[in-house]
C-alpha cells in the first residue's frame, strides 16, 4: 500500500502503521492527534498531512528523509522547529497556528514554498534562509516597511 488516508477518525493517537514500510502518502486530517510519533517506519513516506489536530510541537519527523511535503495546519504550534534534516521538504504549511517568528530552517532544503498565513509572525527576521522561496505571510502582524525590504529577495504573498 502507498496511500493511507485516516482522515475523519477521531484518532487520538498515531499507532500500527509499522507494517506500512511502503507508504509514500499518508493523511490523518481532522483527528484529535495531539503528538507527531508512531511514523519510524515510514521512511519511504513523500507526503504527509497532519492539519486540523491538536499537534503543539513539531518532532518526531527526523527519521522520514524523503519527505517533499509536510501539512500542519491548522493546529496550535507556537514555534517552527524540528524540520531541519528534513532535506527533500520542498512544501511546508504552517497556516493557522500559533507561530510568532520565522526560524528553524535550513539553507540546504529544497523548500520552494512555505504558508505562514494567520500566524502571529510580527517581524521577518530569520526569513533569509527562506531566500528564494515563495512564502506566503498574509493574516500575519508584520510591518509593511520590513516586507518592503525583502520582496526582491523572495517571492512575498501577504494580501
């Protein structure tokens, strides 16, 4: 099996996906997870969605080096940490939490596009590891002056 879609379950917790070696997909939106863990096994796993939980905390993603795409939106997660040897993430939504500055990135991944859409990011500082990258920004506190002086340097969407 390469697609497991749990979506809608009432899911408390991620467990006995171990037999699932094979998955590239996996989608477990709109369950009450409120802990990234029970994924060791899925190394081979390419996209991963796990919007609208309860997730705090960004960890337990070390191990799923492939990884290309990774969907945590809508949740409560105040700060961006735990992705940095997530070399192959090209798309990264963080819409909809609670994040207040941009940090935690890594200027060897291959991040083409990042949503940080209503957070509560009031600055850009830590965003030039982002350099290159298409970041949307809009529903975010941020002073038009410092968006202003970045928008050649990255492709900005803040309205």
């Amino acid at each position: 099996m390469e697609f497991l879609d749990l979506s809608d379950n009432k899911i408390l917790e991620i467990n006995e996906l171990d037999k699932f070696t094979n998955l590239e997909e996996l989608k477990l939106r709109r369950n009450k997870i409120t802990e990234i863990k029970g994924l060791e096994s899925l190394s081979k796993l390419l996209y991963l969605d796990l919007s609208s939980n309860r997730i705090s905390e960004i960890k337990g993603l070390n191990h799923l080096k492939k990884l290309g795409s990774l969907d945590l939106s809508r949740n409560i997660i105040e700060e961006i940490k735990g992705i940095k040897d997530l070399t192959e993430l090209w798309h990264l939504n963080l819409s909809n939490n609670k994040i207040n500055e941009i940090k935690g990135f890594n200027s060897q991944q291959k991040i083409q596009k990042v949503d940080l859409v209503n957070n509560q990011i009031s600055s850009i500082k830590g965003i030039e590891t982002l350099y290159g990258s298409k970041v949307l920004l809009f529903g975010n506190p941020i002073p038009q002056e410092e968006l202003d002086a970045i928008k050649d340097k990255v492709d900005l969407t803040v309205d």
